[in-house]
C-alpha cells in the first residue's frame, strides 16, 4: 500500500483515524517496529498494520479468539487486557516486552484505558513510543457503560476553574494533560507523579501520547 489504507481490512478504522495515525506512523513505516494493538476484533486492523509497516512485528489481545490466516509477523493472544499477566506472556512466549508503538482499541471505557495505560506506558513502551487511546468519544454517548450525554462537571469557583465534561475516558484524558504541565506544575509549587509524557495530541476520536526519549 503507498498511504495507509483500510480497503480489504475487515477493521473499522475510518479515513479520519487513518490520515491521523498516517500523520504519526509515517516516519516508522520501514522500521522494525513492534507494535501492540489491544483489541482486535475480526483481525483486519493487525492485518492493515502488518501491511504498512515493512519490518514491523504485530501483536494483538482480545478476550476472544480471533480467526485469521498464519503469518510470522501477526502474534494474537487471548485474554483480558486488564490481566496484566498477559503481557508477561507475551514476553514468554515471543521474547518481545517492549513495545514502540501501543494502541487501545479495547473497552473504551474510563477505568479499562487507565489501567492498561498506568502499566503500559511506563513498563511496555519504549522511550521515544506511541500510545494512542482509541474512541474516547465513547465518554460523550449516554448508552455506554460509563459515558453520558454531555454535561459539563462545575469547575472550582473563584479559581480559574472551567467547567468540563468529567465522564469516561474524556476524563481520563484530561486528567493526563496535568502530566504534560509537569514543568509549570513544579515551578508553581506544586508536586505531580509525572509520566513522561512528551507531548499529547487530542484529535477526533484518537489521543496520541509521545513518550519522552
Ligand atoms: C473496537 S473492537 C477492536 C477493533 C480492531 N482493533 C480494529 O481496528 O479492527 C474492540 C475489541 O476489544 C475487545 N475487548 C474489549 N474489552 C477487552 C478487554 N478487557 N480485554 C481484551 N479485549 C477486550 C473486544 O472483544 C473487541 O473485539
């Protein structure tokens, strides 16, 4: 494929997520990445990334089984990604513990992202990594498990406080831009247990976390 493309992947990664995920992987397309997709569904988006990324070794969890044709750079593994022994056995089993790029596409609910993403990112990406939050906007829908329609959380009066929706993974989100502050935050008195978080980029439905080098 010359750009990333979902045409023949049987993944419902729209043209939108792509141009963004294009934008951030481009510069890695023929390096030997490793990459771990948690979620995989029908298999067409390890599938599509396999395919783009030249050298790339591809890993995926689901909590079923997926279905999909052998191949020596797809490792598929079943299990809860909340059970964080499994990427110790990914590491067992592939000899690979540490990744450059990671990407949730998995429960999309607030407590599952923060989970996999308190462990992921500091012990399983590598500095310099990717960490991408799929479907956030699940945190919008009032049908979701911990989504509700919007509404805008008080903020603190008298403080400069803004009001903001708090829901779901939105609000995980914007609990990790007070990781990115790190700097002001310690310049101002305060005290944070930083990640090293590089830079965060919030576009539609897709968070992208750089790791610092
Ligand atoms: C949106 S689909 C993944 C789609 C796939 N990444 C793609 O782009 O084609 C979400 C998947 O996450 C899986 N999932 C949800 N919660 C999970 C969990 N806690 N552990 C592992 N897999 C989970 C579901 O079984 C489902 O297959």
């Amino acid at each position: 494929m010359d750009r990333l493309s979902a045409e023949g992947y049987q993944t419902d990664k729209g043209a939108n997520y792509l141009a963004y995920y294009e934008s951030f992987f481009s510069p890695h397309r023929h390096r030997a990445v490793n990459l771990l997709e948690l979620g995989i569904h029908r298999g067409g988006s390890l599938q599509m990334w396999r395919d783009y990324f030249t050298y790339g070794q591809i890993f995926g969890v689901d909590l079923n089984p997926v279905a999909i044709p052998e191949s020596s750079r797809i490792h598929t593994f079943v299990g809860d990604v909340g059970d964080l022994g499994i990427f110790q056995r990914i590491e067992a089993e592939t000899g690979v513990g540490v990744f450059d790029i990671i990407i949730d596409d998995a429960s999309h609910t607030g407590a599952g992202v923060r989970t996999s993403f308190e462990h992921l990112f500091p012990e399983r990406l590598a500095p310099g990594g990717i960490y991408v939050i799929e479907d956030w906007g699940t945190a919008y829908m009032k049908d979701w498990p911990d989504g509700m329609a919007y509404k805008a959380a008080p903020g603190t009066n008298g403080h400069g406080g803004f009001a903001s929706h708090e829901a779901g993974v939105a609000g995980y989100v914007k609990c990790l831009t007070d990781h990115v502050a790190r700097a002001d935050i310690g310049v101002g008195g305060g005290r944070i247990e930083a990640h090293p978080i590089e830079f965060m980029t919030i576009a539609p439905g897709l968070v992208f976390i750089k790791k610092s080098p």
